[in-house]
DNA sequence: ACGCCCGCCTGTAAGC
DNA sequence: TGCTTACAGGCGGGCG
C-alpha cells in the first residue's frame, strides 16, 4: 500500500516551473558575490574558478534543457544547474535564516540571493562555455527530444523510439531519447497512453506509438500547469518555496492498492530495473 | 555499441 | 523505546 513519504523529484515540469520563477527574477541581474560551502555540488573544476566565471557577471533569460537548468551569463559562459534528486533552488532574503544543506549561495547586487540547497547532495553547479560542451558536459550535449522545446512530429519520436531495443519505460526514461522524464512522468505517461512499462519498444503499433506521444505532451502541459508535483515529504518546491499541486492529478505514482480512475482495477506496484513502477494491470497492456 | 546494474547520498519510516 | 534496515531515484561508470 502507499502511504510512505515518497521522494519528489524534480523531473521537467518542476524543473520548468523553476525556470520561469528563475527567469522573472534573475534575467538581466547581476551576480554581487559566491559562496561555495557544500562539499559535492561543484564538481566539474575548481570552486574557486567557478566563484571567479560567476562574480561580477550578468545574468540572461533562464533556459532549461531535460532536467538541467540553463542561465547564459554575459561573458557568454552558462551557469548550468541540475537540482537531481533532493536538489532546491530558492529565492531569499539574506537575512533569512539559511535551511540546512545549503550548499551554494549567490548574492545579488540589488538585493536578494538564490540559494543552492540539497541534502543528498546528488545535484551539482556547474560554468561551461556553450563551444565546450561535447568536452566539458556530454550529459547536457547528448540530450534528446525536449517535448516542450523542440518542434518534433510523432513519426520522428516513432522512429526513436523503434530504434531502442528494451522495455518501453527505460526508453522513456532515457534521456539521450526523452529528455526531462523520471520515474513518476514515465509512470503517469504510460497509464495515460495505455502502455505497460514492460512493453518491448519495438512491439508498439503505429496507432500505440501515436498515442504515446500525444500522452507525453499532454501530461507534460498539464503538469507545468499545476506547477509540477510535491508529495509527502515536500521534496520539490519552486523558486518561492510553494509546493507544486499536480499530485492531485496523480494517475498511477504512489497510487498502488487504489482503483484505477479509468477501469477501476486496483494500482499495482513493482520493482522495474531496481525503480518503484506503478500501473494498472488491466488497461495498460 | 548497446543494454543492464551498482553505487553514490540523506531523511523518513517500518520492523524487531 | 531505540536501534537497524529498507526505501526514495538520476545518472555516471563499469561490466558482459
């Protein structure tokens, strides 16, 4: 049954969610100073050169690709941040007592100060010209199909799909295929398509491969509507601290033991490639 | 080259 | 009550 504090991950709604908090009030800003406390969130050089490239620089309009949040600075550099999983970007006053976990902290030079927090501290910031990215972030460069970016028809997403050889959810969650989706969107996508985890990619129909694409960009939508989802443990919120709501509209994820919205058989709950997965055995197929 | 699994982390909660 | 164990999951690395 559920009823355990799940983890809410941020996945591309709250990541979008996010960046439209973020760019509202850091585009065209400028960065006052940096500190860098937490001993995991920088990783990629020196926190000292990633102090220096973001110091006294201008911020742009905040960008987001997949999961990772893009902000271009005016030396043509990018801050790029991945919030993982427990990873927080905030909003402060820097009175404000600072929550534990705080990692990284950026003032600003008119008042106020983002602040890096994530207690398990899997995310990471990072400073990397856009010329070095194959190099220097393969991870960002070697993204996917961002559904809420890239202009893509479903016969193209078809055709990626066809290409992977395994079960249907590890292509979703594939970001070098999909980029932004985790656990709990592949979940809900698959029940609203009507697709089993399970299902070998290469078996889906035209007409199934259709309707899983008309899926993904619907829940998307509907999430960054709500502004993404918090479950028990308040995990994820925005750039202001305020949970997201799409959780209500939770289909299947941490549904397991409840009646189907659609059919009324009862929410499954398994274990897919070491995951949670949740789905209803009758009219996913 | 591709598919698959482990380990990294901390907070929370179930179980003994 | 207090300790131990399981679980939550994105992604890089390593393996077959």
């Amino acid at each position: 049954m559920s009823g355990a504090a799940a983890g809410a991950v941020p996945e591309l709604p709250e990541v979008e969610t996010v960046r439209r908090d973020l760019d509202r009030e850091i585009a065209g800003r400028k960065i006052k100073s940096v500190a860098v406390t937490g001993a995991r969130s920088v990783r990629r050089g020196s926190k000292a050169e990633l102090v220096e490239r973001l110091t006294g620089r201008t911020m742009k309009a905040a960008k987001r690709r997949g999961k990772y949040l893009v902000v271009p600075l005016d030396s043509g550099e990018w801050m790029v941040v991945h919030l993982r999983m427990s990873g927080q970007l905030l909003k402060a006053n820097p009175k404000d007592p600072k929550p534990k976990h705080t990692h990284v902290v950026i003032t600003l030079d008119k008042g106020g100060e983002l602040r890096f927090v994530d207690p398990r501290t899997f995310g990471e910031i990072f400073v990397v010209p856009p010329g070095k990215l194959a190099d220097e972030a393969p991870d960002l460069d070697e993204l996917g199909w961002d559904p809420l970016e890239d202009p893509v028809s479903w016969v193209d997403f078809a055709r990626l799909v066809m290409s992977k050889r395994t079960a249907l959810k590890t292509v979703m969650t594939d970001q070098k295929v999909v980029a932004g989706l985790g656990n709990i969107y592949a979940d809900e996508i698959l029940h609203a398509a009507g697709l089993r985890f399970d299902r070998p990619s290469q078996t889906l129909t035209p007409q199934e491969l259709r309707r899983l694409f008309r899926s993904v960009l619907e829940v998307l939508h509907e999430a960054v509507a709500a502004r993404g989802s918090s479950l028990a443990d308040e995990q994820y919120v925005d750039l202001y601290g305020r949970t997201g709501l799409y959780q209500r509209q939770h289909q299947v994820y941490a549904r397991d033991g409840k009646p189907c919205y659609r059919c009324r058989s009862t929410i499954a709950k398994t274990k897919f490639g070491g995951r949670s997965t949740y789905f209803c055995p009758s009219c996913q197929v």
